[in-house]
C-alpha cells in the first residue's frame, strides 16, 4: 500500500500535535520547576528553540540594518553611528569594551534627541483618540459591529 504525499504530512502533523499535547499535559500535571521532566524539556528543546528563534531575529536585524543605513549622505553617516552607539549600549559587549561613556553616550541618545520623536507619535495618538472619541460621541463614528447602514 503506497501512501501519498499528503497523507504523510498529515500523519506528520498529527503526531507533531500529539507531541505538544502531551508536553502541555506533563508540564501542566506538576508545576514544579525542579521535575526531572521539566527540566529535561527546558534544557534540551526550549532552549535550544529560544537560541535558534533569537538568532534568526538577529540575521533579520543585520539584513534590515544592511538595507536600511545605506550611508550616502551626512545625515544618514549621523543615523548609523547613533544606531551603532544605542546598539552597543544595549550590548554586554558595549561596555565591557569601551566602559561607562559609551552606556552614557547611547542614554543621551535615547533620552534627548529621541524624545522629540517619542513626544510627536505620543502626541500623534493622544490627538487621534480624541478625536475618534469626539466622533463617537456625537454619532458620526460607526463601529465595525453596528453595520455600514
């Protein structure tokens, strides 16, 4: 009896579900971190996932950063060194390297010119709630439930 392609996916995710129902099953039947089973979970999948799931963020960040800060202006040269800064701030490696004035310089960033923008989308939200609100009020908004009648 030959199977089909789809059939074997199929049964493939079935058992894939199966499988996660029963981790669910062992994880719920006792909370207790210290279960051999967790444990054993924890450190030979969920940590592995987390590091893979976290890498290919990071490939992501590179190929985004790659694409986007492509200097070819002064201002553009200004908004990749801040990135840089920030980013190394954010880092362990950041300050172990270069110490406290760069954890300071890359605060400055975030804190003074990037308040500006902060301050604007704030505000930007802040308008646009009311204004909906306002709307609702005196009937001219239709919520998505009561119909486009």
């Amino acid at each position: 009896m030959k199977k089909s392609a789809s059939m074997t996916i199929k049964l493939r995710a079935v058992w894939i579900i199966g499988l996660a129902i029963i981790v669910v099953a062992a994880g719920l039947a006792d909370l207790n971190f210290r279960n051999p089973i967790f444990r054993f979970l924890m450190d030979n999948f969920y940590s592995r996932i987390y590091a893979a799931s976290w890498s290919i963020v990071g490939l992501f960040y590179a190929y985004g950063f790659w694409r986007a800060f492509r200097v070819r202006s002064l201002e553009s040269g200004i908004m990749v060194v801040a990135t840089i800064i920030v980013m190394l701030k954010e880092s362990v490696f950041g300050e172990i390297i270069f110490g406290k004035p760069i954890v300071d310089l890359g605060n400055w960033i975030m804190n003074v010119p990037n308040l500006g923008g902060l301050l604007a989308i704030t505000f930007a939200g802040s308008f646009g709630i009311i204004l909906v609100g306002l709307r609702t009020i005196l009937g001219k908004e239709r919520g998505y439930l009561r119909g486009s009648s």
